[in-house]
C-alpha cells in the first residue's frame, strides 16, 4: 500500500536533469537488479567503485547544490520517524550525512567508494567502505536506513532494518534520476509487508517505507 502526499516544496527551475538515453540505461539496471532479474556481480561492483571514485573530486562542485529538499523534506513531513542508529547507504562526499546527523544520534555512513569516503572526512564521524549487498552489521540492528540514488538490495535492507524501522527512500531527480524506482517498485521489491508514504519535493521525491508483517 502507499500513499501520496501533496508536493510542499516547489520544484525550482534549472533542474540537471540527465542524458535520457544513459539515465533509462541505469534506469533499467536499478529495476532489473531489485526484482532479482539481474545478478549483482563482484564485476559490477568493482565498476561502479572505479567509476565513483573516479568523480568523487569534483563531486561537491558538480552536486553540492539544489538536491537536498526531498530529504528535508520526507524528515519533516513523512511522519513518526524512529530514533535510534542510521545507516545511510550510498553516502558519497557526505553531503547529505549533516543533515542525518541532526536527526538522529548515531549515522553509519557506508559506500563502495573509498575516494568518496576519504572527502567525507569531516562531514561523518563513523564512515565504512561496503558492499550494500552484504553489510557489515548485524540482523535489525538500524533504526532508520536512508538510502539517497542508491541501487535497492531488498533481502540486505530488509535484514539489517529492525522490525519497526523505516527505509528512507531519496530520488534526488525524480523520475528523472539514472537510478529512480518509485515506492511502489521498492514496496513490491522488499521481502514482507510493507506500507509505503511517498510525495515530490524540489527536483526530486521520496518514500518512507515500514514494514506492516
């Protein structure tokens, strides 16, 4: 089940948006590989660390602006949100792990780029080089997992998330984003019972998700 929020926060002029041919290529991906149709593969992994690693200089120039309202957003208007640890998957630079961290009193930031990680310095005290397929965490043991453009991995996130968690699901871009999967993909993607809110803020939209049974 999800439900839609009426937008808040209009979506400015000037949005980057991507390449539509390379962006429903990546598109494409992300769906395959949640509804396990395509295998995540050490090959792939290694990939998208190089590529990113490559970037992960010129990052904060090129991304460092006019992508942060849907995550302000969903925190302010997605309802109860659980306090307790929070695992923020695809971190990058951490450009958005401060306002993570004024939310919640301990933030994991995790990403398969060390590049990405190493100019996080400063912005995220606790910053660990992973795999999302295979975290190094135990079973339940996050309150909150915030997942900003990132590939969905449903049987890890429904593994680490604890029983009342929430998966904090962030499309800087919208559906134009090369990594865009709307609640209901991430809903049909997860294993169990989920509910879903979800709502456009900025240039981009959002979706809290928790888990119903």
């Amino acid at each position: 089940m999800t439900a839609t929020l009426p937008r808040v926060l209009p979506s400015p002029d000037g949005k980057p948006v991507p390449p539509p041919g390379t962006a429903e290529a990546f598109r494409a991906f992300a769906r395959d590989l949640a509804a396990g149709r395509r295998p995540w593969t050490a090959e792939a992994a290694q990939f998208i660390a190089a590529q990113f690693d490559q970037l992960a200089a010129d990052w904060d120039a090129t991304r460092a602006t006019g992508r942060d309202d849907p995550l302000r957003d969903a925190l302010t208007h997605g309802g109860p949100i659980p306090q307790g640890p929070c695992l923020e998957l695809g971190s990058g630079t951490g450009l958005f792990t401060p306002i993570l961290t004024a939310a919640f009193p301990h933030v994991i930031s995790v990403d398969l780029s060390m590049r990405m990680l190493q100019h996080a310095n400063g912005r995220s005290s606790w910053r660990v080089r992973a795999d999302a397929s295979r975290l190094p965490l135990a079973d339940a043991s996050v309150a909150v997992i915030a997942a900003i453009d990132m590939l969905l991995f449903p049987a890890e996130t429904a593994r680490v998330l604890a029983p009342d968690g929430l998966l904090l699901w962030i499309n800087q871009l919208g559906s134009d984003g090369p990594l865009y999967l709307p609640a209901a993909t991430v809903v049909a993607a997860l294993p169990g019972i989920w509910q879903a809110t979800e709502s456009e803020a900025g240039w981009g939209s959002w979706a809290l998700l928790r888990r119903t049974g």
